[in-house]
C-alpha cells in the first residue's frame, strides 16, 4: 500500500522546469533513495515533500489526503540536512529536544523521548555535550535523532554523509540502516553516491533532468539498467548501437554491420526492445591475439591504445572496427600499447537499454 503519492508534479525556477509530469510512489516502511547527478531534480523532489516549496502543478497525496498545500510546520516529516543545522550554542539534550518544545510537550516526556532516541543513535552520554566537542559522524547522529524524536510520518534525508569522510560514510550509512529498519520507518533518502544509495535502499529511483529513468530495488538496477542514461550512470562504459535485434530461442541475436552478437534472455530482463547494448568493463574479457587465432563468438579483434595502472587490475582503451571499449581486468602481466588483442563479450553481461 502507498503511503504517499506524487501525481503529475511540475516544478519551474525562472521559466525552466526542474520537475514535470513527475510521479513517484512509495510505501510504507520503505526506504527509497533518489539518485542521479547535480540538477536531476532530486533535492528539488525532497523539498517539495517537505513542504519548503509548492508545485507548480500536480498533487501530493499521503494517507489518502491532499497535503499539496499542506504549509511545512503541518506536516509531521523529519528533515536530515546536509550541514547538519545543530544549535552551538544548545547542549545535545535541548538540540534534541527543540521540536519537542515547540509542540509544547511536557518535561517529563520530553525527558523520556530525547533519552529514548539517544540510546536508538548510540549517544548515551553525550546529552550534556556541545556540538563542537562532537565528531562529524556524531553530529550526524545528534541531527537523525533530532529528526526522529518527533516521531515523524516521513523520514527524509538531504545528502547527509557528504560532509564525511569515506571511512565514516560507510559506518554511517550501516547506521542509518540499522535505525530505519528497526523502527520501520518510511525513508526518502537523496543522494549523488551510487553505492551509497545502493546499499541501504529497498528501492533507487535514477532520476535525469527532472524524470525517474528507472524505479527499482538496487539488484535490478545493477543487473538490468533499462535505459543508456541509467547504464551509463551505474558503470555501463561501453555501447554498442546495433543495427538489428531478434529473439531466437531463448537467445537474442544482435547484428552490427558484418558482427553477430548473441546474449542470453533470462526471466528477470525486461527489456528487448531496445537496440543499444551495454557492459561494464569489469565483465568484457581480453587477451592478446596471435597470428593465428580465429574471432571467437560474440568476439571482436581490436588494439590497446592507452592503458592505465588502477590497483588490483589494469584499464585498457581498446580501438575496435566498430568503437572503442573500455576493459579492466588483472593480470600479472600487462598488455602493451598498440598490442593486439581479443575482446570477448559474455552473453549473459551485456544486456539491451533504449
């Protein structure tokens, strides 16, 4: 069951539109993170779920009720933001503890509430400590209990790890997690960080000038991107535009000038319409070519142009007769520059976007 709907949104800064004929629904206990790069439209989105911007057209419904011109103080959500937005001048307890006061609840639940959610963020103890004597990753924490101790309807959440540093995003993320799973709270959750997004939601909406390209859960969307923009975002590097698609057996056949290709159709792709083919350099297969090898299926002859060193495996430029593909693969040792070399393509990694 949805417990909010976005029906037809449209959104416009001076005459351009950063949301149309958007619409997005989420259920309950769900945590959805809207991913894609700067200008998507993403924090657009969230505000306007907040209530800190009206649409231009459209509705927002939860509960079955119109809070379209729900005004923002009306609306029992709690906001995570990005810098946090603590008090210096407050001790943990009272940041905590400041929407609480503001809906005039008592002392003694008050007391109660703001104890409960500090054991919930692990802060015990530091309610009678400042911001400034806190860490990032404990200011964050201080901010999500904040935000939980109104106990909210709706959890959401403005890019609140990218003010840490990466050891601490990923600690955080998993606590963040841990929060929303065990109070079962719905989440909406903005982010540019793929992996971010892609470890702590039970769906991703890949969002691009202002649309949803694909709504998912994470597996999907890292198996089976359902459009070029999506693939390419989620680490698809190489395309291939082909001339004709066909199913044949279980199998789809995919021609490009005088190069067949074939991969495999499983239950989960969906999509067969399109014509473009994707795969990540992780999964195309390379080696270096002798005289006398034949092309092998779903194969292609090509030459290394520029190799790069990345740690664990080397990145390849590979110049083909129909592009150039981008490889990574270990090896101990090296190809060269201007070596000769066979691309194989698994057919059951690349897969068909519009």
């Amino acid at each position: 069951m949805s417990l909010f709907t976005l029906e037809n949104i449209a959104v416009s800064y001076n005459k351009q539109h950063v949301l149309k004929d958007f619409n997005l629904e989420i259920e309950k206990g769900k945590l959805v993170s809207l991913l894609g790069p700067s200008g998507c439209g993403k924090t657009t989105t969230l505000r306007l779920i907040a209530g800190f911007l009206q649409s231009d057209e459209g509705k927002f419904l939860f509960q079955e009720k119109d809070y379209t011109k729900v005004p923002v103080n009306k609306r029992n959500f709690g906001f995570v933001f990005q810098n946090y937005a603590l008090f210096p001048h407050l001790t943990i307890f009272d940041n905590v503890a400041f929407g609480l006061k503001l809906r005039k609840v008592g002392k003694a639940e008050i007391e109660k509430r703001v104890m409960n959610v500090l054991d919930i963020v692990n802060l015990q103890g530091f309610e009678k400590r400042y911001p400034k004597e806190l860490s990032g990753g404990q200011k964050q924490r201080v901010a999500i209990a904040r935000a939980l101790v109104i106990e909210p309807d709706l959890l959401l959440f403005d890019e609140p790890l990218s003010n840490l540093d990466a050891n601490l995003r990923e600690s955080m993320r998993v606590e963040i997690r841990r929060i929303q799973q065990e109070l079962g709270i719905t989440t909406v959750y903005v982010s540019h960080d793929q992996e971010e997004c892609f470890s702590i939601s039970d769906q991703v909406a890949i969002m691009n000038k202002g649309v949803i390209e694909q709504l998912s859960d994470p597996a999907t969307i890292y198996k089976y991107p359902s459009t070029k923009f999506v693939a390419d975002f989620i680490g698809f590097k190489n395309f291939i535009d082909f001339d004709t698609v066909a199913e044949r057996e279980g199998q789809i056949e995919l021609k490009k000038g005088d190069y067949t290709f074939v991969i495999q159709k499983d239950g989960e792709m969906k999509n067969i319409s399109g014509k473009t083919g994707a795969i990540r350099p992780d999964n195309l297969q390379i080696r270096a070519k002798s005289a006398a090898d034949p092309l092998p299926p779903n194969g292609l002859f090509g030459q290394v142009n520029v190799t790069t060193f990345l740690g664990r495996s080397y990145q390849y430029v590979v110049e083909t007769a129909i592009g150039n593909f981008v490889v990574n693969q270990e090896m101990a040792q090296p190809l060269s520059m201007g070596q000769e070399v066979i691309l194989e393509f698994p057919k059951d990694e690349m897969v068909l976007v519009d």
